[in-house]
C-alpha cells in the first residue's frame, strides 16, 4: 500500500490533479467560514443547536455546517443538485432534450448551459425563502439573528447566496475537467467529513458524562462497519454476461476467437440515487421557509416529514429505488451496446444479436439493479431511524457513510485507472500489471 501511494506521486499529470483537487477543496472549506452581513453567529448558534433530527440539521450536514454559520456558501451545491435532477427529467419527456442528449459533446455543453440557469433561478428562490427564516429566529434573550435593519437585508442575502452557490458549482466542475474524481460529489464528500471530529468529540462527550451507553455507542461503531463492508460489496459486484467473438482471417493473421464477458454492475447509478433523493427531501424544508409563521406546515414538516419518521423513510426509500433504475437508464443504454456487439461480431451464447440481445441485457439490469437499489435503500433509511431514536451525530446515519464510502471508491478507482495505464500496482488490485512487448 505504501509502495502505490508513492507511485501515485511518481507520475507528474495525477501529482498535478491530486493538488489541484486539494487546493479546490481547500478553498471551499474556507469559504464555509466566511459570514454573511448582517447575521448574529451566536444567536444562530443558540437556535440551531435544537434542530439534530430535522431536515435542516441534515441540509446542514449536506452544506458542511455553512447553513447554521450563515456562511455565503450556506446553500451548498444543493440548487445545483436540484437543476441537474429537473434536467434530466425533463430529458424523458421533452424531445429537445432528448436530441441534445445525443448531440454529443455540443449537446452536453447546451445541457450545461440550461442547468446552470436552473441552479441560479432555484438558488435565488432558496435565498430568498432563507433570508426570510433568518429574520424570523429570534434568541431565547430576545436577540434576533439578523442585525441589519431594513429592506438591505433580503436583496443582499439573496446575492451573496446565489452568488456562493455558482462559485461553488464552478469549483465542482473544475474539480471534474481538471482534477480527480466527480466534484460535485468530492464537495459534499468533504463537506461530510468535516463534522467528523466534532462529532466524534461529543459522542466521546456524552459517553464519559454517562449521557449515552457505551453499548449503543458500541453498536453504532458495529453498524458503520457493517455499512462500509456492506457498500464495498454491493458496489464492486458485477454480473458477468458471457460474449463470444468469431474468428476473423485477415491475410496470414488470425483475429477474434475469443471468449470474454460483459460486466454489468449491481450498482451502475453509485451514489447518485442518494444525493438526488436527498435533495428532492430538502424540498419540503425549502418550502417552510418561505412560509415561517405558518403552523401547519411546520406541524408536517417537523412530524410527517421528519428524518427517522414512518413517512420520511418510506417516500425517501421509494424515491432512491426510482433513480436508481432512472440513471442507470440514462448511463447504460442496452440497444447501443447490443449495436455495438452486433458490429464487432460479438454474441451472447443462446441469445440472437441485435434485438433480442438489448432485450436480455435490459432484462438483466433490470433484475440486478432492483436488490441493490433496496440495499441502498435500506442503508439509508435504517440508521436514520435509529437516528432519531438514539439521537447520535448525523455523521454516523446512513446517508452521510453511504455517500462518503461512494465517493472514496469513486474516486480511488480513478486514482487507481491512472496507475494502471502507467503499468503501477493499483489499491484494489494484486499483482503488477506488465506492459506487451514490442
């Protein structure tokens, strides 16, 4: 292991990406500290410290803890989130969308384009639903938390949110075309992992001052290995379909006559069912915002709503099983590859090219992808559950490890298909891999 750590820094282009990637995080983490005018940090402190268990405790977990510091970057990288989501819907019913979906690379950038005008119509609307709540939390002195007077205020929170959440787009798609691994999701990962030390340090807290069993403490250490094992597992398997290609006679030389397989992943959408279902669930948050003073709102959202509650985990566990099998549908197309197969005279043993070889792999997918959507599922909603009833750090619920042990892989798999082409030992592989000799 300590030999492919220092392969990694041998080869200069994954060197530069790696620090490049680091810098990037490292300026997101400091923007997360940077206070918007006009907000009181203390008396938000003092009214945040009771929302453990609700939807803006975990919007906060999701935003690195900017929300409850009422940082320019409190919105996090939700709103983008959001739009990239109402895209890729609109993708399945609007023809348009469908064509730029398969214009390639000049269709990729419009599709770009389009969500980053999404992200700054949903942002502003989120800023401005913020800013509203903000003025209405007031201390347990009295004190309120927002000190600025006036209609500046509004119009003021909503531009630095807005504009906190593009630069933090920007960082995420730099991360991607300039560094290693996907950086939408590396900002929510570090984000994540950020609360690790402080929550370790209260759950260390509350189990000396004899708050908190070391039983239960014990098999909440149990239950993330258990996740971490579990995602690993689910994550790596693959489903191995058998693909034969004929012998090929060109001049002297032999071509083809071989034996290989498709893999097909159990798990082929990663972690993207859960960050889109997350932020579909912030929505309901989003809303009570912009309506503070009305009871009956707050009474669904703080009870129906809650995380941990009968309703939340069932519509939170159907919603991830649905875009599981949704972008597995938008990454893996069965016609095209069965085209692709035909082309190259490859063939499923038993199964007739073309047609009936989209319909088999369909078939397949559709087959492996429903166990490991509920598995996620599962993962997801279970320790939340226990959540709210334990009442542990957010850090330790499901979401947060199913996210961060996602990401890790992802981007370790990266890091590892950089050492391999370079002829380096990966991290998951045993065994140098050796170059043909000329």
């Amino acid at each position: 292991m300590l030999g492919t750590f220092q392969s990694v820094f041998k080869i200069e282009e994954l060197r530069n990406r790696i620090f490049y990637t680091l810098s990037l995080l490292i300026v997101y983490r400091i923007g997360g500290h940077i206070p918007t005018p006009g907000i009181d940090a203390s008396v938000l402190q003092t009214f945040f410290s009771g929302s453990s268990g609700t939807l803006l405790g975990m919007f906060d977990m999701f935003a690195g803890g900017a929300f409850q510091k009422a940082t320019i970057f409190a919105l996090g990288i939700m709103p983008y989130i959001s739009a990239s989501i109402i895209m890729q819907l609109l993708g399945a019913v609007i023809p348009y969308i469908q064509k730029l979906q398969k214009e390639g690379e000049e269709g990729r950038r419009k599709i770009t384009q389009y969500t980053r005008y999404g992200t700054v119509a949903i942002a502003s609307m989120q800023a401005y639903g913020t800013s509203v709540y903000l003025k209405s939390i007031v201390g347990p002195d009295g004190a309120a938390a927002v000190t600025m007077g006036g209609m500046t205020f509004i119009p003021l929170t909503i531009l630095t949110f807005t504009s906190g959440t593009i630069f933090i787009m920007w960082l995420g798609e730099q991360i991607t075309e300039r560094g290693i691994g996907n950086g939408i999701s590396l900002i929510i990962f570090i984000g994540i992992i950020a609360r690790f030390p402080l929550a370790v340090v209260e759950e260390t807290q509350m189990v000396l001052a004899g708050t908190r069993s070391i039983f239960v403490e014990l098999i909440m250490l149990a239950l993330m290995l258990l996740v971490i094992a579990g995602v690993i597992i689910v994550t790596r398997a693959q489903r191995r379909v058998p693909v034969q290609y004929p012998k090929k006679v060109v001049g002297r030389r032999v071509y083809g006559g071989q034996t290989t397989h498709l893999p097909l992943s159990v798990n082929s959408a990663g972690i993207i069912p859960i960050i889109f279902a997350q932020s579909i669930m912030f929505a309901p948050a989003t809303v009570a915002q912009l309506f503070p003073n009305v009871e009956w709102i707050n009474n669904i959202i703080g009870y129906w709503l809650a995380p941990g509650s009968l309703v939340y985990s069932i519509i939170y566990g159907l919603i991830i099983v649905f875009f599981a099998y949704f972008y597995t549908a938008l990454v893996f197309n069965p016609i095209d590859l069965a085209d692709n197969m035909r082309k190259n005279g490859g063939f499923i043993p038993g199964i007739r090219p073309g047609k009936r070889t989209a319909e088999y792999i369909e078939k397949i997918l559709t087959r492996i992808t429903l166990p490991g959507a509920i598995f996620f599922a599962m993962i997801a909603v279970l320790p939340w559950v226990l959540v709210a009833q334990v009442n542990v750090q957010y850090f330790f619920g499901g979401t947060g490890l199913l996210i961060v042990v996602g990401v890790a892989l992802d981007t370790l798999q990266q890091i590892e298909s950089h050492l391999l082409m370079r002829h380096y030992d990966g991290f998951m592989k045993k065994g140098r891999i050796r170059g043909r000799s000329n």
